[in-house]
C-alpha cells in the first residue's frame, strides 16, 4: 500500500513557480511575479490530472473518505471540488515522517474495514462506511479498538476542510462568500433589531 | 567617483524610517534612506486574489515553510523579505524560552500589512511609575506628545468613533467604519457588563483623504492594499519624502554597523549589498536608525568601537535591556446564539473589528495587578469556516453546522502591558551570523508575576463577557502568547533623562553621541496595552523637527 514518496521533480518546480521565481530579481526590478503566473502553475494542463503522490487505489479511498466528511448536500461536496488533488499536493511536498504517517493511516482503515466488516473500506456500502467514520468521530466516546484511527481521522478532516472551504465550491457556492467584493459605502449591520440605542 | 557626504541617514523604512524621511526631506535635509530588502510598490500586491489562485492556496508550499516559515512562504505575498525569512536572518534564544520574531525585511516594512490599529497612549501609560511606583516614566508627558499626536493622525487618516475615554484619548477622526452584527450585540453585552466597546481605531480611510482613494471594503489588507487605502510607507511617507528632491532612497542595503570617526563620533554605515553581499559605506552628518526595535539595538550592539567599547552609545550598560512585547491572552471563540443560522453577508470587508479599552485601574485601583488590558472583539463572516475545526462530526451534519455558525462567529482576546524587566534583554550571538555574516541576536525574554494576574484576569472577564452575549463557545485558550508573536517589540534603547540609566534623551537623541537618533520603538521605556504604531509615528515626527532645528542651528 505504501508508495515511496517519488515526487516529479517537473511538476513540483511548476507548482512552486508562483512563490519560488522572487529569490532571483534583481534589486532595480519590483519584487512581485506576475499574477497570472501563480494561477497558471497550478491550472490542469491539457492532459488529465495524475496524482503526485498517492496510488489510484489511495486517490480513491481519499476522495471517498472527503466526501463522506464533507458530501454534496443541496451544494456540491467534497469530490466536485477536487479535495482529493488538494490533498496529494500537500502531501506531495511533506516530510516523510508526514506522509507515512497518513498512508499508515489509510492502511488502518482497510485493516479495521477488513476486522468489523471483512472488506477493504472501498467495497463497504454507504451505510457501513459511515458506521466506521461514526466510530471516530466523537472524541468523546471512542471505543478501544477504534482509538488507533482518532488522530488519523483528525487529520484527514483537517485537510478536507482545508481544501473544500478553499475551493470555488466551498466559498461561493456552499458559504455563498460576498467578501472581496470592492465596494464604494460599509453598510454595516442592516438588522436595526440589532442595534443599541445610543449606536 | 564622489562621495556624498548627506545631511542625515536613515536606516530604515518601517513606520518610523519613513516618517523621518518625509520630515528631514521637507524640512530641507539631504537624506539618504536605507533599506535592507528589496523595493515594492502598492501596485505589485495580489490584493484581490483568492485562496484557488493558488496551487497552495495561498499558504505556501510546505516544504518552502520548513526552510523559511509559514508568513514567508505565503503565495499571497510572494515577495522577498515581506516576512523575513527565517534561513537568511536567524536569530537564537535559550532552550525552553523562546522568542517568536515575526519581522520584514523590505521597502515598507511591517507596514505593508500590519494591523493598523492607531490607538492613543495615555497621561497614565508616560506616567506610569509616578502612578503605581514600577519602573520608570516616559521623559516626556502626553501633553509634550499631543500635538504630534494630532498631526500624524491627521496626516496618515484614521477612521474611528469619539468616546470621550481617558484611557485611550479621542484624536482627529474620519467617519468610523459601521459595525457588523456581532458588534453590536457584544456592545450590548460589554454595557452590561459596565464597559465600553467602540470601533477600533484603524489608520484606513473612510473617504477619500489628502488625495488617497477611500477603502474599497475588499477585506484584503493582509495582503496589501494595491491602492494605498491604509497607512503605508510606500502609499504615504515615501511619496512626500520622494517629492521634495532632498530624498535618495537606497534599497537592497542591509546596515551592518554605524561608522564613527577617531573621536567615536558618529559618521555614516557599513552596509551590504543585499544581492552580491559587497561591503559598501555610505557617509553623513547625522545618522537615524529606524530599522525596529530588535534590529536598531543589534546594529548598535555590532558597532563597537574604542570609545563604544560595549555598543555604540551604550555607556550606560542598558543597550539591549528592557525588552517587551504585548501579551496576548486567548482567544475565545464562539457563535452568537442571536446570529445561528442567519444569511451570511459581506462583512470582512472593512478588515476591522471593534475594542473594549482597559477598564482595570481606571476608577479603581486593582488588587491583583497593576497596568491592564484592553480586549479586542472580532468576527463576523469571512471566507474560511476556522471554527469548522471546533467541534466534532462529518457528513451532512457537520457541513450543515459549519454554514449555520458561519455569520455568528465572534471571536475576543486581550492584549496587556507587559512590565519591562533588566533581564529581559537581547545581546549579540557570538556563534551565529546572517546571510551577510552580520551577527545575530540572541534573545532572552523575562516574564513578570504582573503578567500572570493580568492574564487569569482577562480570561475571566473575557469568558463572562461571552456569556453576557449569549455565546456557544467552542473554543477557549487561556494562555498567554508566546514572546515576540504579537509584533509589538518595544524598549532595549530605552530614552529618559539620566544618561547613566538611558541610552536616549527626551528626543531620542544618543546620550553618548549627539548626531545619532533612535527612532522607533526600542526607545519605549513603558509598554502601555494599546497598539504602539501610532505612538511610534508622533515619536518620531517629534523627534525628527528637533533633530532638523539642531541642525539647522549647528548643533549637531
């Protein structure tokens, strides 16, 4: 299951593009890179995307798992907005303390999927995938067996969280965002309910 | 080829650098101003990008956070020295005291993205030991300051609400920013509780102003403002410093000493260039240092010479002593009960948020502790569900929960006055240099029992706070901040009368050389809780027309 962490050297210096091109201006010039550099580094490309760092077999269990943390509800959930690639990239680049730590976490999952229901977590059903979430997370009440995959669940909500509420879907479509919106008045607050009576 | 020897040099172009810039400049001085990094200009900022313009989006990668810190590898600021980075400018501390230094090394310095929150000190805060009895007063009163006081905040623009409030003392305001919903119920809640609560103060402009544009609401300070709308060197001081003709600005000049004649007196800098690390010295009348608290003490500390035989202009032995930063207590964080559920609306958009002021040893004294703290509310919606890692859950549920307690979010910490301590000092580390082999500082930061009382204070009252205003907390740190986290490092060149005990005058003029100012805030010989910028820039206006008349009349 584990994979060494091979990264393409190619596509880590395109990701990076964005940050690492300042180190090398000289002092006439501004420091800024172009804008549209940055967004580009990390735009598809005309081939489809590839991971950098998980298996297909991985890439699946980890789009599966954000989406039962974060699943399309009346707005899209975490598989539309493409968490799973967010994920491989930072994973991509970590320490490999860091990775092994969340592919160990990832076997866990199967050998506990395989202990309560004797199939790898992608073969469950909906139902009995949630079950198995459900089991880790109230922090609360974690039974011994399950106390193992705990911090591991911690961490890949995290990194969903951290991808979805950062991608077009999260921001505009799930918590309809109305900031960065240049405006030429502050209203404030329009509820007068709200409001003292010296305000 | 010539060398030109300038009236005055400035070291520096953070808030203070640039305020003495402009004031030397348009009083007629022929000044050179240096800065370590590189130049920028409002126009290069990403302002308005978004957190999917970016393969990181927008935290950087996380192997270029390993080398250089997470503020540097930001992909929303991608310039060099915006934040320091921390393989190019180390600095040491001893093992389980640590000092967090979070400092820029670029055109503008902190002032690209600092809070810019302006809040007057008070008679209490430059009177503080004539008070209470602890420590030493200001060598000056803030009736001395007052006017100083009026003009860089009509000069910079600061939007705020008049109170009528001792302790943080009304200046001259543009129109407050509106407050968002949670602002005014934790109004509310802090009347109850027998306090004030008002707009915080910040240098932002609420209209148009001494020929800036008006904020545009874009809730982008952090990244800079790409149309000089908040108080910034580049937006405001350097334009006018630049206009008179008496400026020079040398950028990607990294100081690494003052120079001083066969006298020990004071006549120019030893500098880097910042790319080929070519030594280079640059000559003039009378040298000013602004390049923040930390780093004007550390090139004094590496000036040293047979007359400064401990620092320049340290015969009094306290350069480097006298270190603080802020304290921060929290924060506390939790979802109005009043707001659950509501429609979420633009409300980052004015990038501020509001501030009890300190209310302890105001009418009474406190038993427990002397000095305060004021408290700092913030929330509304932004564009990242933090709190979504507040509580338990996943599924449907959760992201559910998640959207519900997205507009009622309010968010409050405490920031009080630390007392400054002898031991709570920096020196140079023989052992470690920078990038250009300048020697780094070693910093060794000493808390108070003060600090302790003040702390366990604030959390309380912060806490009753949140209940008066019907808050679901979900989170609550009740420690204090890590030293050197909150940016605000003051003192280690502390200025008052006695030359055996200070190292400048009222006029943050050397004791030991009078054609060597200190301008920002390692003068500080009090803390005050209230954010120092604004201070910093009426210190050094003031301090900037006396050195100018001294000039003027041969005196230095």
């Amino acid at each position: 299951m584990t994979k060494p962490g091979s990264i393409d050297r190619r596509e880590m210096i395109k990701a990076a593009a964005g940050s690492a091109a300042l180190v090398v201006l000289g002092p006439a010039s501004s420091a800024a890179p172009q804008h549209h550099a940055a967004s580009a580094a990390g735009a598809v490309g005309t081939s489809p995307w590839q991971p950098k760092f998980f298996s297909a077999e991985q890439n699946e269990l980890v789009t599966t798992l954000a989406e039962l943390i974060l699943p399309e509800t009346d707005t899209p959930g975490a598989r539309a907005a493409k968490v799973n690639e967010y994920i491989d990239l930072v994973l991509s680049d970590e320490t490999t303390r860091t990775q092994e730590n969340f592919l160990n976490g990832l076997t866990w999952i199967n050998r506990r999927s395989n202990e309560l229901f004797q199939e790898d977590f992608l073969r469950l059903s909906g139902e009995q995938q949630v079950e198995m979430l459900t089991r880790l997370s109230d922090g609360g009440s974690i039974q011994p067996e399950d106390k193992d995959g705990r911090p591991f669940f911690l961490d890949i909500r995290r990194r969903t969280v951290s991808g979805y509420y950062t991608s077009k879907i999260g921001i505009h479509e799930e918590l309809e965002y109305e900031g960065k919106t240049p405006l030429a008045e502050w209203q404030g607050c329009p509820h007068p309910g709200h409001h003292g009576s010296s305000d | 080829m010539a060398t030109t020897l300038y009236d005055a040099a400035i070291v520096g172009t953070g808030a203070t650098g640039g305020m003495a810039a402009k004031v030397l400049a348009e009083k007629g001085m022929k000044t050179l101003l240096l800065e370590s990094g590189p130049s920028i200009s409002s126009a290069d900022f990403l302002t308005h990008s978004m957190p999917y313009d970016f393969p990181f989006r927008g935290a950087g990668s996380p192997s270029k956070a390993r080398r250089v810190g997470r503020p540097a590898a930001s992909e929303r600021t991608p310039f060099v020295g915006y934040h320091a980075e921390n393989d190019q400018h180390p600095y040491s501390f001893p093992k389980g005291n640590p000092w967090a230094w979070s400092h820029s090394r670029i055109l503008g310095g902190r002032t690209l993205h600092w809070g810019r929150q302006s809040l007057r000190l008070a008679e209490y805060d430059f009177k503080g030991a004539s008070i209470d009895g602890y420590g030493v007063d200001w060598p000056f009163t803030y009736r001395d300051l007052e006017p100083y006081y009026d003009k860089a905040e009509e000069y910079v623009g600061v939007q705020g609400m008049t109170e009528g409030l001792p302790q943080i003392p009304d200046g001259k305001f543009l129109p407050p920013f509106a407050f968002n919903c949670y602002e005014h119920l934790m109004k509310k809640a802090a009347r109850k509780m027998g306090w004030h609560l008002t707009a915080l103060r910040t240098a932002q402009l609420s209209r148009a102003h001494r020929g800036r544009p008006a904020c545009h609401y874009c809730g982008s300070c952090g990244s800079g403002c790409d149309v000089g709308a908040f108080f910034s060197t580049v937006a405001v001081t350097l334009p006018d410093a630049l206009a008179t003709g008496n400026l020079t600005l040398q950028t990607d000049s990294v100081v690494r000493h003052v120079l001083v004649d066969g006298e020990g007196r004071p006549k120019g800098v030893g500098y880097h260039d910042r790319l080929s690390k070519d030594y280079r010295e640059a000559f003039a009348k009378v040298v000013v240092l602004a390049g923040s608290t930390l780093e004007s003490t550390r090139i004094m500390l590496n000036s040293t010479s047979r007359q400064h035989p401990n620092g320049l202009a340290n015969s009094s032995g306290v350069l480097g002593h006298y270190l603080t930063d802020h304290i921060s207590v929290g924060n506390i964080e939790g979802a109005l009960q009043d707001l659950v559920g509501g429609k979420i609306l633009n409300e980052d958009g004015k990038s501020n948020g509001s501030y009890i002021p300190r209310f302890q040893n105001v009418d009474s004294k406190n038993r427990d502790f002397i000095r305060g703290y004021g408290i700092m509310v913030k929330g509304g919606a932004g564009s990242f569900p933090g709190h979504a890692l507040d509580f338990d859950g996943f599924g449907a549920a959760y992201k559910r929960r998640i959207k519900a307690l997205h507009p009622a979010m309010v968010n409050v910490y405490a920031r009080g006055e630390p007392l400054p301590v002898y031991d709570s000092s920096v020196e140079i580390d023989k052992n470690l240099v920078d990038h250009w082999g300048i020697p780094a500082l070693h910093i060794h930061y000493k808390r108070t029992e003060n600090d302790e009382k003040i702390r366990k204070h604030a959390f309380d009252s912060m806490m009753e706070l949140m209940h008066t205003a019907k808050v679901e907390i979900l989170s609550a740190r009740d420690s204090l901040s890590t030293p050197g986290t909150i940016n605000h490092e003051m003192g280690t060149a502390r200025m008052g009368h006695d030359p055996k005990t200070n190292v400048l005058n009222a006029y943050n003029q050397a004791h030991d050389a009078k054609n060597l100012f200190v301008v920002d805030a390692s003068c500080w010989p009090s803390s005050g809780c209230q954010n120092p910028t604004l201070t910093m820039l009426a210190i050094a206006w003031r301090a900037s027309d006396y050195l100018a008349e001294q000039f003027r009349k041969g005196e230095l």
